[in-house]
C-alpha cells in the first residue's frame, strides 16, 4: 500500500506545484514542465504497481444497481473530460470540467469497489481533484466562462464519450474486470 500512497502524493503534489509555489514553478521554465511531467508518469507507475500489489481489505459493498450508476457515471465523467477542449455549450456552464470529470471517475469507482486500496486510489485521487479545483479557484478568482459554442460540439463530445467508454470497458473486461454487476 506505500507505493500506492506514495503515487497519490507525488500525482498531488507534481499537480498542485505551480499554484502552490507559481514562482519556484516558473523559474524553472520549460525544465519544470518536463519535471512535472516526469513525476505524474512516474507517479502512475507508482500507483499501479502499487494498486496491483497491495494486501486489501474489504470494506463495502452496494447493492448491484449500483454498477449502472457507474457506468452512467462514467460515461459523464468522460464527456466532462473532453468538453474542457472544444467550444460547446456546457463548457460554459462548469468550472473546471476536467477536474470534475475526475471528481465523477473517482466516485463511480468507489461504487463498484469496496476495497481498502480501491478506496486508496479512487478517494485519493477524487479528493485531489476537489482541492485542486479548490487551489485553482482562489489563485484565480471569480470565473469567466469562455466564449459560448454550438450544442453540435457538445453532441460531438459525448459521442466520442461513449467511445472511449466502449474502449474503455472492453479493456477492463479484457483484464477480468467485468462493467456489468451480471458479468461477475
């Protein structure tokens, strides 16, 4: 479980550095923004090998429809992580969409997953997201949302959405994790 906790504070602090320190940040110019990249992939690492091998304990467990509120989750976590990167409409209507998107990951996983180190993980990582969005807010201030797009480049989003759900779960059914209560 420490290399999966160790992964969670590298990720969090390789993300939360240029708001927390934006001078030491920035007096490092490009060589800190492949720094930071270094360490977030060095910090999956982490958290994989440390997810994979961890002795867990089981915590919880929900009711099986649960498993549809995550894949509908899921499926709005991944639009929430795509809108951040076109000129649609909901864009314009929530800070942070990315973050959010994450937010929701974390949250449906920790439906489906009841164990120490699934909550580790999805708690960690849900939690980073909430004081990431919380850091960003006050060293910016008051929001402005950007230009108003097309219902069209919302619609394209969410198709691609449920693609990469689609891939997404044939993956993880590919490695025996099952997307569906009745799989299992």
């Amino acid at each position: 479980m420490i290399w999966l906790i160790l992964g969670l504070v590298l990720w969090s602090a390789a993300h939360l550095f240029k708001r927390v320190a934006p001078r030491q940040r920035e007096a490092l110019g490009n060589k800190g923004r492949a720094l930071v990249a270094l360490l977030v992939l060095l910090s999956l690492g982490l958290m994989i090998v440390g997810y994979r091998a961890a002795e867990t304990d089981f915590l919880y467990a929900l009711p099986t429809w649960t498993w549809h509120a995550n894949n509908a989750l899921m499926l709005a976590a991944l639009f929430l992580m795509d809108i951040g990167r076109v000129k649609g409409v909901v864009r314009t209507k929530i800070r942070h969409p990315m973050l959010w998107g994450v937010t929701l990951w974390a949250a449906a996983h920790l439906l489906v997953n009841g164990d120490t180190a699934a909550v580790v993980l999805f708690g960690g990582l849900g939690l980073w997201a909430l004081v990431e969005m919380a850091v960003i807010n006050r060293a910016e201030g008051p929001w402005t949302p950007p230009e108003r797009g097309s219902y069209a480049k919302d619609a394209m989003m969410l198709a691609a959405a449920a693609v990469l759900f689609a891939v997404i779960a044939g993956i993880h059914h590919w490695l025996g994790y099952s997307v569906v209560a009745a799989l299992n």
